[in-house]
C-alpha cells in the first residue's frame, strides 16, 4: 500500500476538508492583514477618523508623510535607527560567527560552560537587566544620547549566535579537515569555507538580528532624551503620547509614521521570506 | 539527529583559538547579562539614589526593607495580578489558535507562502507600529466602536477597568501568533505520519486524530510556548505604556517592568525597582517550572 493512498481520505470527503482548511487559513489572515491595512489607508487620508468611512482610500494626499516629518524629523530618526541597527548587525555577524564556529568545529577548554551559557542567556527576560544596566551604562560609563549605550546591551545576539553554531555544526568535518591539511588557519576556513557556505543561516540570522534593534523601544527610550539621538520607535512612542496637538489630522500622521517604522521590517521578511523558514524556528528552539 | 550534542571533531592545535574566537562574546555575556544580574541583587539590598557621574552616594545595607516595601505595595500587587489576567487570556488563546493554523497550514494548499506571510507580519513589525494603529482602532471613537454602535462598551476599552488589560492580551496573542505557528508547524513535521495512519485505521476521525495524535504529538512545543508566554508577560513594557496611557486606569494595566520603569528611574527608587526585579525573575522561574510540570505530565 502506498502511503499517498493511505493518507488521501475518499475525494468529497477530502475537497469538504479542503475547502474548511482554507476558509479557516482565509480569515486568520484577514484578520491578522487588516490592521495593516488600515494603517495604510489612514496614512494617505487627508481626514483621518475611527468612522467606518475611513476604511476606504479617498482623497489620498501625501500630506500626513509630510506632517510627522515636520513634527519628528523622520529623517534623523531613521538615521539613528539605521546607525543602531547596523551596530548591532555587525557585531552580531563578527562576533557571532566567530563563537558559532569555534562551538561547532573547534575543541577548546570551556565550551561546554560558553554553550550553556548560550543557551541560559536566551531565557534571561531583557527588560529585567534594565535598572543595572541603565545605571552602568548610563550613569557610571555616560554613555546616554550615544550610540555605543543604545547599541551595547544588543551587541551580539545569542539566538543569531546559536542559528549560526547549529548550521556549522551540520557542515562535514572532513571538509574543514581537509583545509586543514592544506595548511589553512582557522580563520581562512571561517571565511572562505564556512561562511560562504553558511549564507541561508546567515541571511536569517540577519533578519533575526535585524528586527531586534529596528524595532526595540524600551532601552533606547531610556538611553535617548535628546530628540537627535532617538530612534525611529522612541520618537514615534513621544508623538503617540504627548506631540498629537502638533499637527492638523494626527492620527493620519501617527500612521504615516507607524508605516514608515514598519516597511524596512516588513519588506526584508517578504524578501527574504524563502531562507526564513520554519526549519530556522526548529534549530532555534530545540534547546 | 540530537542537534545538542556536544560532540564535535576534536582536535590538537585549534584549543587556543576556539577560545580566542569565544572572547568576545564571553566578555558581553559578563558586561550585559552577568554583571546587571549580580548588580541587582546588589542594589536591592541598599539603600541606593542617582547620583552625578563621578559623584559618591552613601549606599548602606538595608537588608530587607526594599523587599519588604515591593511586598506591601497594593500596586506591585495590582501588577502581578495583572499579568496572571495576561496569562489565562493569552496561553490558552496562543495555544489554541496557533495550533489550529499550523495543523491547517500542514497541508498541500494554495498560497501557502501567502499565509505564511500574513501570519508571521505582525510578529516581525515595531510594537509601537502597532499599537499606534490598536489605539486606532479601539479607541474611544475607534472603528470597533463605530462598528459596535451602542454595544459598545462604556468606558472605552483602553480606559476601562475591566477591558484594559484583557486589550493588551489580545494585542500581544495577535502580535506574536505568527511565530508560534511557525513554531507547531516545525513540530508537526516530527509527528510520525504512521501515527495518523494507524488511528485512521483505527477508525479515528479528523477531529479524534488532532486530539489524539497531534496535541500529544507538539507537547515540547506547548511548554515553550508557555513558557515564552510567562516570559512575554514579565516582559511586559511597551503595550500598558503606549496602549493604555501609562498603565491606566488607576493601575488596571500595569506590569512589573512598567512599575520598575516608574518607581525606579521616574520617581527616582532604583533600589525599591530592583528589589521589584528580582522578585520578578523570582515568579517567572516559579511560573515556568509549574508550566513544564503541567504540560509534560504523562510524558
């Protein structure tokens, strides 16, 4: 018996299936796009209000673009997202492939205790470090209204280290053994032979990493008071809560704004969405 | 294969720089994880103000009064209630509706890749984004309301009581579903096809299969997923911040990290906030241990 036959019920029976499976997939999606939907629509609306009506796009105008870029100077806090963000991608693809490859292919003393570590770290909520690190970082090194305070705390993202250990550790030893052989140094091998190789984990590891920074707000809001320094999320959360009387419709400028903070997430996830598969999730939460 | 196994090709010679390759993390784990930690605990126990960069505080030991402070405070109280509500509404929400989508997605269908998408947006888009377009929608004059006409309730969700934070946990379920989808669907490819077979031999029906077979099947992942929720709840900042205006009404939204956030650096207590802290780490290893007992019972 074949297994396709075992596992295919009788056709009308199977087409009933069908057809519940995705009117069900059908609504959870419309209810999970609609929000974004709607922010769209009121991002273009000249009048913006909770009305029924303004669910539908009419008298599109650019002019709430135009409003929270007025009101926050979108352009510095992209910039400063962009800065904080980059950071932390760099010191998580440097630093986090180094360690990702010694835990995979190389044997030294301790690794056992750095991969406990690892793995410990990633249950440790953030939030619950944020007074001494605030104090540290900002009191004791001065390091407020800087970018190496708001970047420090994220520097190196353990899941992105761990996603990284465990594709280097699906690698052929032999392979690296070999280069061995021929005399190459760790190093060299990292570069030329594991990375390249490596480059979906790599690509998710960047997504990983990215949405991290671009999107956290709690530790910038508290690192950032000048209005130069602050990130896209915090200056957006200051209009959300006391800037609104600023400007003439702004709840069309908040989601012009809210549109503006999401895209790059949103787009790199669409891009890249074929590498970032659930495959990613298995080896990531398999701890 | 184990994915976990420590075992790796052993060699002579690399010893050196593998834990040169390390360094560098090691030294951040210390700086930001294990340093704050011990700083905490340290903190807790003294009496502790801001002070001027440079300038020397007296900080004496207080043993523990800011304990006992965190203990007799009703909004501290308030708070963990708070996040318990969050609980009850969101894991078995998660659970639930996660399951139900990924067992659905598990299939040969049509715009796979589409659903995938819709689901997993929200997880990777800004909180503030979002709720910035929440407080659209529920909002006094939001479209819910106008939608509901005079069912709609009164106060206004965000601003009422009772509904705040059952709001927020809506909010966060939603947000975060799309990764726990992906979740169960990385678990139910591990979920023998045999199994489904024998009971369809068996004579097991669609529904008495999912029961049967699947839940019992993904139960690694449930206690993740529990897991991941206590650790959301703890986390719980942005959303009674930005959602509910500061944790209103009168504290009926408000979360630990929240209070943390206004008694120590609004209202100038570190010590009372780390105390706060450590109590909190406290119930979310109380919470996760009780959660792996319950959801891995009978395995």
């Amino acid at each position: 018996m074949s297994t396709t036959a075992a596992t295919t019920p009788p056709r009308a029976h199977n087409r009933l299936g069908r057809r519940v499976r995705l009117l069900v997939l059908l609504a959870g999606a419309l209810a999970f796009l609609f929000p974004f939907y709607y922010m769209v629509v009121g991002s273009l609306r000249a009048t913006t209000t909770g009305a029924l009506s303004s669910a539908v796009p009419a008298d599109v105008t650019g002019g709430n673009y135009a409003a929270i870029n007025g009101a926050i100077s979108l352009g510095r806090s992209l910039l400063n997202s962009g800065i904080m963000t980059g950071g932390v991608l760099l010191c998580t693809l440097v630093f986090g492939l180094l360690t990702g490859y010694a835990l995979a292919q190389l044997h030294f003393r301790g690794r056992g205790t750095v991969f406990a570590t690892l793995l410990l770290v990633q249950m440790i909520p953030f939030q619950l470090l944020m007074l001494p690190l605030y104090v540290l970082v900002v009191r004791d090194y001065g390091l407020g209204d800087n970018y190496l305070g708001m970047i420090l705390p994220f520097a190196i993202n353990s899941t992105a280290v761990f996603l990284f250990r465990q594709f280097f550790l699906q690698m052929p030893a032999s392979l690296f053994e070999a280069a061995r052989i021929d005399g190459a140094g760790e190093l060299t091998i990292l570069t030329r032979i594991a990375v390249p190789m490596a480059r979906p984990a790599l690509l998710s590891g960047v997504l990983l990493t990215f949405i991290g920074p671009w999107n956290e707000f709690l530790w910038p809001f508290l690192v950032t008071k000048n209005a130069d320094m602050q990130p896209l999320a915090v200056s957006l959360a200051g209009f959300l809560s006391n800037l609104q009387g600023t400007v003439s419709n702004p709840t069309g400028a908040l989601m012009a704004g809210a549109c503006v903070l999401a895209a790059p997430a949103v787009a790199l996830f669409l891009l890249f969405q074929r590498h970032f598969t659930s495959t990613d999730i298995d080896s990531g939460t398999k701890g | 294969m184990n994915l976990l196994q420590a075992k790796a090709p052993a060699r002579r010679g690399t010893s050196r720089i593998g834990a040169l390759f390390v360094t560098p993390y090691v030294v951040f784990v210390l700086a930001v994880f294990a340093v704050p930690l011990v700083y905490t605990v340290w903190i807790s126990f003294h009496r502790f103000y801001f002070t001027a960069p440079g300038a020397d505080a007296d900080t004496p030991w207080v043993g523990l009064d800011n304990y006992r402070a965190v203990f007799t405070d009703p909004v501290v109280g308030q708070a963990f209630l708070n996040i318990l509500v969050f609980l009850v509404i969101n894991v078995p929400l998660t659970v639930g509706l996660s399951l139900v989508l990924a067992s659905a997605l598990n299939a040969k269908l049509p715009f796979r890749s589409f659903f995938r998408a819709a689901y997993y947006v929200p997880y990777v888009t800004a909180s503030v984004a979002l709720v910035a377009v929440w407080q659209f929608l529920f909002g006094g004059s939001g479209l819910v309301n106008n939608l509901l006409g005079d069912l709609a309730p009164d106060p206004s969700w965000l601003v009422n009581s009772t509904l705040a934070m059952p709001v927020i946990a809506f909010f966060v379920t939603w947000k975060q579903l799309g990764f726990f989808v992906m979740l169960y669907l990385a678990a139910l490819q591990n979920v023998g096809r045999e199994l489904y077979e024998a009971a369809s031999v068996d004579g097991a029906g669609r529904i008495r299969q999912f029961f049967s077979v699947t839940v019992p099947g993904v139960r690694p992942a449930t206690t993740l997923v529990v897991i991941y929720a206590v650790i959301t709840g703890a986390n719980l900042f942005s959303e009674p911040y930005l959602l509910t205006g500061g944790g209103g009404p009168d504290h009926a939204s408000a979360s630990p990290v929240l209070l943390m956030y206004q008694k120590g650096i609004e209202q100038g207590h570190p010590d009372f906030a780390a105390a706060l802290g450590v109590v909190l780490v406290a119930f979310v290893l109380a919470v996760s241990l009780l959660a792996r007992r319950l959801t891995e019972r009978g395995n």
